[in-house]
C-alpha cells in the first residue's frame, strides 16, 4: 500500500501539485491555443490540468523558455495590477502586482508578487522566482523563494531542475524543497514526458522520493490522446494502486474544438467509483472575437445534486491586435492566465462572479496588463 499511500498523503500535504488554485481560481486551463497565429508556437504548451496546475509546473511547457529572436519582439510584459472589489462587491482595492526582469537575449529572469495588505494600506512582498538557462537557451533551474517578514529577507522554498532532448521538449523536471533546519535542499518530486514521433506530449509519469527507501515510488501518470487534426482531445490520469498491481483512473479532462481549431469547451471529470461512471467536476467554455482572440471565458461547476451546471465566474478580455502573439516577449506566469490568451496583446482582464440571488454577473476583479517596447 506504500505506493496508495504516497499518492494520497501527496494529495493532502502537496496541493501546489493538483488542487492549488491561483488568487483567480482559473490557473492551469487548456493552453493548446489554436489560432493559426500562436498555433504552432505553443503546440507543445499542452495543459495537465491538476496534475501540472500549479504554474511552477507548467514553466517547462513555455515556448518562450528559449530565446526568441530579437528583430521580432515588438513589445515585452513589464508587469500587471490587479483590484478586488471588496465590501460586498460596493468599492474597489488594490489586491495584487506582478513585476517582471528579462535579459537582453529576451529571457524571463525573474517574476515578483506583491500582495496589498488593507490593514497597514502597503504592499508586501511575497513570492520571488528566478530562472537559469543553459547555453541552448533552456530553461533548467527554477528558484522560488517567499518573504519572511520578521528577518526582512527573501527565503528560499522550492527548487526545480528541467532537462531536455535534442528538441528542446523537456523530459524531466526535479523539485527540491528547502530544509530550514539544515539549510539544504532535499530531492522531493520527479516528473518524467514521452513524446510520440512528431514532438507531441502522449505521456507524463510523476513520482515522490522515498527517503527510507531510497527510491522513487510511482504516484501518477497521464495519458494523452489527440484528435485527426493534432491538438489533444482527452487526458486521463491514472494513479498507482500497489496493492493490485495497476493503475486506476482518477480524473479526466476534455477538449472541444470549433471548425477553426479554436478551443471552444473544455470540460473535467472524476471518476466515480461506487457508481464506476464519469462525474463533471467543472467545465470553461471560451468565445472569440474576428481577430481570433479569446474575449470571454466562462467558468461552470457541476451541481451534483441538481445535475446541471452551474456558472461560476466569467472573464472579459481586452486586446490591443495592433501587436500579435509572435511580436510580443512574455514571462513564465502573468495573473495566472495561460497562453491562449495572448493571441495578440492582452490589455487588461475584468472578472464577474455568479450571484445566484440576481441571476446575474457581478464584477469581482479586475487586472491591467503594462507593456513597453522592446529596447
């Protein structure tokens, strides 16, 4: 049972990994974007869903983690700001920031929160991640760190170790955490990606170190499917049960299209074992305007006990199409949106929430996205 037991106490003691939800509650969505403009640059960008839903996991699906030729970058995300509309949705306030350093071949070296304290009416640090990138222009070590008020300092939390294949696809990735007793960093996860023939992602295998072991022991794995035209329709994760010998399914996730190849809904399912059927746990469905960006995406959850969907949040996207996705250097995270968004310049994001007793949407955040030219 060590293996269920792994899996389990992973579950409980590591959300970042499957059950974390960014401030915005929508981090990890379907980033196989399909406009014929983003297309091809993020094809390997595929989503994991919880597996991967965490941003810290998803760094290594960046299209941008190599370098992107500067005659092409027009403009660059400097940061974002963020307000919350408090008091019973009666006043706005500041939430949050997001500030972002490149280097001069266009490489995302470092991404900074600031989180607004209403008490004190100051901004406070909070997270810190700094990236390094081998001479291929890989990204291969991650550093995350978090502020410690009572010192003042920066201290140090996770640690993630990319590696690659000749292709540039990551293979496998390394997370340490920090030891603040020992001042050391101690291995913690692996994850492992198999790739079919023409560089899509078909497999992802995930796995915790046992100390007393001194082995990894398999907690999960997922499984890709892709419909005639590329772009992934299913994935289905398994987690490991040792004392059967198998893997057992866990969630699935699924993908609808429109005759564009634009993702249209996207839809996630657990398994019910007692009734062994599929059960909706929530569902985005997305809509375009004529430059083919994403302009509102509505979140839905599945009511078990009415048996329907019930609307959730809604997200409205502004855009300046003056400059397209290939024009524009992004970092690694910003507000938690994934990369389908940025078909062309994204400006700024307004999010409603559900109030079922007005049967209608109620403003509930809203984010500005600052750029600049490329210097």
């Amino acid at each position: 049972m060590k293996s269920t037991q792994a899996f389990f106490i992973f579950l409980m003691l590591f959300p970042v990994l499957i059950f974390a939800q960014e401030k915005q509650l929508r981090n990890g969505r379907a980033i196989n974007a399909t406009s014929i403009a983003r297309n091809s640059a993020i094809q390997n960008d595929i989503p994991g869903k919880r597996f991967f839903e965490e941003r810290r996991f998803q760094y290594a699906w960046h299209p941008q983690s190599r370098q992107k030729s500067a005659n092409v970058i027009l403009q660059r995300l400097d940061s974002t700001s963020w307000q919350g509309n408090y008091l019973d949705k009666r006043a706005w306030g500041n939430y949050y920031k997001e500030y972002f350093i490149y280097n001069n071949s266009g490489q995302n070296l470092q991404y900074t929160e600031y989180d607004w304290d209403p008490d004190l009416e100051a901004w406070y640090p909070y997270v810190d991640d700094t990236y390094e990138y081998d001479a291929s222009g890989d990204m291969v070590i991650q550093i995350e760190s978090y502020f410690d008020e009572p010192s003042g300092t920066w201290e140090p939390g996770y640690k993630y170790e990319h590696s690659y294949n000749s292709s540039h696809l990551p293979v496998q990735q390394l997370q340490y955490d920090w030891d603040y007793g020992s001042s050391e960093w101690y291995l913690r996860y692996k994850q492992e990606f198999q790739y079919d023939g023409s560089g899509k992602i078909i497999l992802a295998h995930q796995y915790v170190w046992d100390n007393s072991l001194s082995q990894w022991i398999s907690v999960a794995k997922i499984d890709y499917a892709y419909n005639s035209n590329g772009l992934v329709d299913e994935v289905i994760c398994y987690y490991w049960e040792e004392s059967m010998g198998d893997w057992l399914v866990y969630y699935k996730d699924e993908y609808i299209y429109d005759a564009n190849n634009r993702l249209i809904t996207f839809t996630e399912s657990n398994w019910d074992v007692m009734g062994s059927t599929w059960v909706g746990s929530y569902k985005d469905e997305y809509t375009y305007d004529i430059q083919d960006n994403v302009d509102i995406a509505y979140e839905y959850f599945w009511d078990d006990y009415g048996h329907q969907w019930i609307p959730q949040f809604r997200e409205d996207y502004s855009h300046d199409n003056t400059y397209p996705f290939s024009s524009l250097l992004l970092p690694y995270v910003a507000g938690g949106e994934t990369l389908m968004y940025f078909g062309h310049m994204l400006t700024g994001i307004d999010e409603s929430e559900w109030d079922e007793a007005s049967s209608s949407w109620l403003e509930s955040m809203k984010g500005t996205f600052f750029t600049r030219p490329r210097i």
